[in-house]
C-alpha cells in the first residue's frame, strides 16, 4: 500500500497559545493540503476541571480534523481546579480565543468562522465563552458545540439522579460531585451563569449551538435542558440524543463523541456556519 502523500496527512503540532496568565499548552489538528482554513475549531478537554484528559480527546479530534470540512481544530489546554479553581479555568478559555483571534496566521487560519467546542467539563467552559464573548464584545464566535456537557453543580436532573441504563451512574455522579466541589469551593460561584450557564437568565444573543448528548449518559438532562432555554431564548439551537455507544473502555467516555452519528450532526451543523458567511455575534 503506498504512503498517503504529506500534503494530504494528518498533522498534529504541539505549540503554546495565550492563556489569561501564561501559556498554555495545546495541540493545532491539519487535515489535507497547507492553504488557509476558513473555519478553526476551539476545543477543550473534559476531566471535570481536575484532571487533564487531552490524551482521551485525541482519537475524536483527529477525526473532527480529517472530517469533510477539515476545519482547523485547536485543543487547548486549562488552569486545573488543582491549581486554582473558578473563574481560572474559564478566564483561561475566553484568552485562548482571543489569543487564536490575534494569532490566525500563525495557525493558518482566515479568521472567517471561529467555533467553541469542548466534552463534559470542557463544554462547560465552551458554554461560557459564548456568553462571555458576548458580554464582553468579543471574539466574534461562529457557533458552539458542546457535547455531553456538564451543567448542573447542584447534580439536580433526573437523568443524573435516576438513570437506569448507564451501569456506572452512582459512579458518574460521585465523580461529578467531587469535581465540581474542587471547581467551585465557594458555594455561591454555583448559580454564577460563567460557572453554570443553565442557571443564566440572558442567553440572548449567543452563537448558533449544536448540543450533543446520549441515551445512557447521566449528563443528558442537563444538556438537552440547556438547550431548550436556547431555543427559547432565540438562539438556533440543535439538540442531538445519541444512541448508547459500545465502549472498549468502561472509562472512555470520550468515544461517544466520536462514534454513533456524532461526526455526522457536526458536519451539518459546519455546513450551516460556513453557509453563513461569517460569524453572526
């Protein structure tokens, strides 16, 4: 079988990018030939904003990145809750886009389409970079895309509580719970809408969302109830339930972003940025 010519091979190149006080690591995903990319993907890691899961994300961001649009896709890492929790991790998130904004050509990318994108605890901050985008006048964001994301510190929703199909659901939760106890030490940071965006009463004037979430994950409530206040709000939303996911791995909770039609509603939902003609916030 002959080698897959260079120009059109997947690249993946570590590099720093700006966060709100350093640098922080990050990998640029290039599918196909060198020229410059109209839409660049933002995203960021799960790991319940204590734990550092870039390695678990690569196999779907690969894949995002060899995708039909081969759209730039930027992972970021964050300010772990370790370190120091909220607001660090989202201040982190809202610099890194400014910081690709300022930084298009040394990413190759026109600065045309921007989007946030991130899983589980990652698709929280992705979640609040739009809001603060918006409050802030900036980055102009094309759209976000927010899978399986974690919204509900107060682990409230039926899904989370009662949820018979996923086997690991008492685990899922105890986990949840911890991370958002390392997150949010500070009881009141809980109903702030950039530590919780379902809490948020203004969520006009968002960019455009893809939410993804699956049947047997306790995170679905929480994610397809954020969408619904989108769409009331406005804002055009789609709201995706996926199927349950095989898992190789009981822990490879990433694998449901990447297997199961997931590739398929993003694509669509790329389709209708790119048709746009340019970020509409």
């Amino acid at each position: 079988m002959s080698a897959v010519p260079e120009n059109l091979a997947l690249r993946v190149r570590e590099l720093d990018v700006g966060g709100a006080n350093g640098p922080l690591g990050a990998r640029l995903y290039v599918a196909g030939p060198a020229p410059k990319r109209d839409t660049l993907v933002v995203f960021f890691h799960g790991g319940g904003f204590i734990a550092d899961d870039m390695e678990d994300a690569d196999e779907f961001l690969r894949m995002l990145a060899e995708s039909d649009h081969q759209p730039l896709v930027l992972a970021s890492r964050y300010t772990l809750a370790t370190v120091s929790p909220f607001p660090a991790a989202v201040e982190d998130a809202h610099a890194v886009l400014l910081w690709a904004k300022k930084n298009k050509t040394k990413l190759g990318w026109t600065g045309k389409h921007l989007v946030v994108s991130g899983i589980e605890a990652g698709a929280n901050l992705a979640a609040v970079c739009g809001l603060m985008s918006r409050d802030r006048g900036g980055p102009a964001l094309a759209g976000q895309l927010l899978i399986m994301p974690m919204l509900d510190p107060g682990l409230t929703t039926c899904s989370m509580r009662q949820m018979t199909l996923c086997p690991d659901r008492e685990k899922v939760t105890a986990v949840c719970a911890e991370a958002y106890r390392g997150y949010l030490p500070n009881a009141a940071d809980r109903a702030h809408p950039y530590a919780s965006p379902l809490q948020s009463s203004r969520l006009k004037n968002l960019p455009p969302a893809l939410i993804l979430s699956a049947e047997d994950d306790p995170l679905r409530d929480e994610a397809e109830q954020y969408g619904a206040k989108l769409i009331n709000a406005g804002v055009r939303t789609t709201v995706r339930r996926l199927p349950p996911a095989q898992l190789t791995d009981p822990n490879g909770r990433t694998e449901c972003a990447c297997k199961v039609h997931a590739m398929g509603e993003i694509g669509i939902f790329l389709s209708g940025i790119e048709g746009q003609g340019g970020a509409p916030v």
